[in-house]
C-alpha cells in the first residue's frame, strides 16, 4: 500500500525534517521487518538523509547549494527555477531505509528530510513499505 504526506513549505528554500511523520507512519501500520522506501514526486525538491542534530547543518547545505547554483543565473528554462531544478537532480528525490523490529534504522545523528527549492509550495511525499521475506 502507498501512503502519501502532505507538507506545506513555507520558504523559497528550506529544509524541513520529516523523521517523526515517517516514524508515525512505520509505528501507526505497524511495519516490523524490511525496507521502507521514501520518493519525492516533484523537480524542484528532493528528500535527502542528513544529520539531525546540529541545525546549522541545514542551513549550511542551503547556503552552499545556492552558493554552487544561485538563483539568478544564465539559465534557459523560462519559469526562472532552473537553480531548483538543478539542486534536486544533485540531492535526489527518493531514499530507501531498512526497518528493524518496527524502528527505522537510521544512525545515529541521522534525520530524514524534504528540501525544498522552489517553495513555499503543497508537496507530497509517497512512503511505501516491503515486508522482508526472510
């Protein structure tokens, strides 16, 4: 089954942690054993694994993506959102985590998150769950 979460962004760019919405959803359906899998189905945003602990973190990688790719550039594509277009094909837009004993394994100072480029915008995120066989 596929399950589908709405997120609001509220910024140009931000990155918003979505740890505890998938750790609800693998709690809530009680996922035990396997893999969960986690896509993005928009261009200008990506979701991405990254530490959580730190919040300069986040804005570090905000600051050096747009530093790499701003805004304004020579660009072709006429909505003016190339740099947005470009920062997710760099970040990618799914991740796969194995489930054990219905916890994500994720390290330690590790957090999930949406990055949003082109906001604020209504994303999805689609999470879907297979269950280990072995």
């Amino acid at each position: 089954m596929l399950h589908k979460i709405e997120i609001r962004t509220k910024s140009k760019q931000e990155i918003i942690d979505i740890t505890q919405m998938i750790e609800e959803l693998v709690k809530k359906n009680k996922w035990i054993d396997g893999v969960c899998f986690i896509y993005c189905p928009h261009t200008t945003c990506g979701v991405a694994i990254n530490e959580g602990a730190d919040p300069s973190v986040k804005a570090d990688i905000i600051n050096k993506l747009s530093e790499l790719i701003p805004t304004d550039g020579d660009y072709l594509h006429l909505e003016g959102n190339s740099h947005s277009h470009i920062k997710s094909i760099l970040t990618g837009n799914s991740i796969s985590i194995f489930i054990e004993n219905n916890k994500l394994e994720l390290g330690r100072w590790q957090s999930i998150y949406l990055l949003e480029f082109d906001g604020p915008r209504n994303r999805n995120i689609l999470v879907k769950f297979l269950k280990s066989t072995f």
